[in-house]
C-alpha cells in the first residue's frame, strides 16, 4: 500500500510537469511520433465508420439525437456539435475495430481518448497545432506512468484503455483550457475519482470496451471544463491511503510515476497496430503464417499450431467461439485460423459471414495456446511468441517472434502508418480528403487553428 506519510505529492508534482511543459520542450522525435498516433488514431476512427457500421451508428445516433449547439466535428457527420458530444463519439468511433495504438507497460490504448479530447476541445477553443500536440504528449505521459505504478495487478479486473486512459485525457483537457497546475491537478482528480471500464468487455467482446476511450474523453473535457468555472476537485487523489494507487492496484509501486520526468515521454514507448486484432495475438499470427508460407504448408497439412506466448492476463485472448466480429478480433484462435485460411489477416474479414466460416471453425482447435509467465519476465513489455507448426505427416517447423511488426523495437515507417491510415479513411473521406487530412496531420504544428484541419473530417 502507498502511504501518503512516506510518498507525499506525487499528483502535484505531476501536474506542475504538465503545467509547466510546452511544446518547445518537447524533442522533434516525440512531435513526429506524436503527429503519426493522431493520424493512426484518425484511421481507426473512419475505418470504423465503415468496418462497424452498426456499433458507430449507435453513438452518432446518439450525438445527433442531443442536437446540441457547438464547434466540434464528429469525425465523418456533417455539422457540429457540443465539445463533451464528440469527444464521447469520437472515442468510441476510434475503438470500435481494435487496431488503434498500444502503451504496453501499461496495456492501454491511449490515442482513442487523448484524439477525441483534444480534438473536440480543440475545435471549441480554436486551439493551434502545437498545443494539440503538447496536450496530447503530456495526456499520454500521465497516463502512461500512471500505469507503469499500478500494473500488473490493475489488469486483474480493469480495463487500463479506460482508467489510465481517462486521467490521461483529464490532463490533456486541462492543458487546452490552461488552467494552472492546482487546476489540472484537481481535473486529474476528478477523473482518477470518476475512473471505471472493467475488463468484461475485452473477454467477450461487447461494446462496453468501445466506449471505455468514449466516457474517458467525455469525462475528461466535462471535468476540466468544470474546473475551468470554478469547481473545485481532490487534491493527492494518486497517492492519498484511499486514493488511485491503493484501490486500483494490489501492489502499487509510485516510483515510475516521476522518473526522469520530461527526460523521455511515454509516446515514444508506445507501440502502432500493423494487424487488426488483440496486441497479444500479433506474434503468434506473424510467426504462424511465416512459418507455413516458408515450408509451403496448406491447411490441410497443419495437425496442431502450438503457441506459447508472454501471459498478460490468464485467458486473455483465448476465446475459442466468438460471437461477434469485435469477440473475433479479440481471439487468437480466431485470428491465427482466418491467417492460415487467407494467408493474411485483414480487417474487412472480421464479420458475421466469416465467423459462420466453417472451416475456421475446423481450424480453431488445432490452435493450443500456453500462456508463459518465463516468457513474459525475459521479454518485458511485449508479448513474444514460439510457435511449432505439427503437420499429419509428422514433421515440426518452429519459430519465435518476440517482438511484432509496429512494437517500438520493430517500429512501423512512417510511410507504412500513412498508408495503413489512407487504406482505413478513405472509404469514410474519399481519396483527396484523405490526403488532405493526412497531409495537414504531419504537419499539424503549423496549424494555427486546428478548425483549418478539422473542415476535411466531417461529411463530404
């Protein structure tokens, strides 16, 4: 337990850092890395428009029915709506198909909540460029240390994209609306107080899990916003006895939470989706279908893939009969048999006609999974993989994958993040508001007025 005798004053210190840190302190390389997690996060939001047609109608539905008065864009809709409207939209929207960015020291997929807050935020206050971007790198540093000081055991019951995520967001809010350090502290208070998203949704696959980014950017801007016109709100919420750290971890540790403080920032350490599916199946399914395209192997001839991989969460990933799209997404099985069946794994094969597939159904159980807690200790923050490939005939073909395609260690180019973005956008833009958006984006610290960006992401 954190006791707030021997560590005091921690959430203040972390507020003063963002309140004091502007965009001039921020190294090119986290600009740029910056720059290319708002455009992912970007994709994944209009991907969705057009991969989860039926999740995103609900929470646009949702928006037009408020017909609320504002400035702020729902990404792909006509018109404008409230700042707190988008936000809850716009999270949503960006994590409806799963392939949005990944924190892994903390498990989170921060750039859902973090877009949709400052963005909507932006949009209100005609913020620049620059201060998009330094909210967005400071949000994803706080929750992203946040994190490091309450995982593992935060992951037992809670779903981090939402908890971490939402003080994250809460700092980011509080840094467009410049309030000073007691006020981002008390947002971050009131978000921390207000957190919640338990990991039910990630096992089954519900929307739940898509709105845990949604209510964490909706509450960011509602709480800052508040604070903005005088509303008070808890002070060393982090550290206090019954505070963040004690009831949301089993073993909190605060030490990470201001090491080296502005000397490395948690986006650089963040990681980009090159498939989408749950993080944790990414190397089982590279390694499986590099294995079987090396020895020109068929379906026919696989008698078992075993898979042991890095264990984040007992059964994480391992549902063996999803019964939704987003459930299939979430399943290694699933995504390692659509892999061997195709020969790849692609977005637009996540659907109802593919889950009644029957022979993905005849593949999934010859995928074994063993989750190794050895294997996790020797490859931190990633989730390795070694797979052996068994054929009928009873030969053995084997590999590791530890690290996999988008991981800070086996980073994604630019060019490929700008081309998975131009693939996800464009059925929702077209292809030259595509290119505008994405254009504007890797330039955004010129933006005077992030409007001047945000005209190309309503509707045509």
């Amino acid at each position: 337990m954190v006791q707030s005798t021997d560590k005091v004053d921690l959430t203040r210190q972390l507020a003063e850092f963002v309140a004091r840190t502007s965009f001039d302190d921020l190294p090119t390389e986290v600009v740029e890395q910056s720059k290319l997690f708002i455009l992912d996060t970007l994709g994944c939001a209009l991907g969705g428009r057009i991969q989860a047609k039926e999740e995103v109608s609900w929470v646009t539905g949702f928006a037009a029915a408020q017909k609320a008065g504002g400035y702020s864009t729902v990404f792909g809709e006509a018109g404008k709506t409230s700042a707190v409207t988008a936000a809850l939209t716009n999270g949503a929207m960006a994590h409806t198909i799963d392939f949005d960015d990944t924190h892994m020291p903390s498990i989170s997929h921060l750039g859902s909540s973090l877009v949709a807050t400052t963005f909507a935020l932006g949009e209100e206050l005609q913020s620049s460029g620059k201060e998009i971007i330094e909210a967005f790198v400071l949000g994803f540093d706080v929750a992203g240390r946040i994190g490091r000081c309450t995982m593992p055991t935060h992951y037992k019951f809670w779903h981090p994209t939402a908890t971490f995520g939402g003080i994250g967001a809460a700092a980011a809010a509080a840094k467009l609306l410049k309030l000073d350090a007691v006020g981002i502290e008390m947002t971050m208070g009131l978000a921390a107080d207000a957190a919640g998203g338990l990991r039910y949704g990630v096992e089954n696959g519900d929307f739940s899990k898509s709105l845990h980014p949604a209510m964490a950017a909706m509450k960011a801007v509602l709480f800052a916003q508040l604070v903005k016109g005088g509303a008070t709100g808890p002070l060393g919420i982090l550290e206090y006895p019954s505070g963040f750290f004690n009831a949301f971890s089993e073993e909190p540790n605060p030490e990470p939470l201001l090491d080296r403080l502005g000397e490395y920032y948690e986006v650089s350490i963040g990681g980009l989706k090159s498939l989408p599916t749950i993080q944790c199946s990414h190397t089982a399914v590279t390694k499986t279908l590099d294995l079987v395209a090396a020895n020109g192997l068929q379906t026919e001839d696989i008698a078992e893939v075993s898979i042991v991989q890095s264990e984040t969460m007992p059964g994480q990933g391992m549902n063996y009969a999803p019964k939704s799209p987003l459930a299939a997404r979430l399943s290694t099985p699933f995504a390692v048999s659509l892999g061997l069946k195709d020969g790849a794994v692609t977005l637009e094969r996540f659907s109802d006609e593919t889950l009644a597939d029957p022979d993905i159904s005849d593949l999934m159980p010859r995928i074994k999974i063993e989750a190794s807690m050895e294997l996790a200790e020797k490859y931190p923050n990633t989730v390795a993989a070694l797979v052996d490939v068994k054929t009928r005939d009873g030969r053995v073909f084997s590999g590791e994958q530890i690290y996999a395609k988008g991981d800070p260690n086996n980073r994604m180019t630019p060019e490929e993040i700008a081309a998975k973005f131009r693939t996800l956008a464009t059925g929702a833009l077209g292809i030259e508001r595509t290119d505008r958006v994405s254009a504007d984006i890797l330039a955004l610290e010129a933006a005077e007025d992030l409007r001047e960006v945000t005209k190309s992401l309503g509707a045509a």
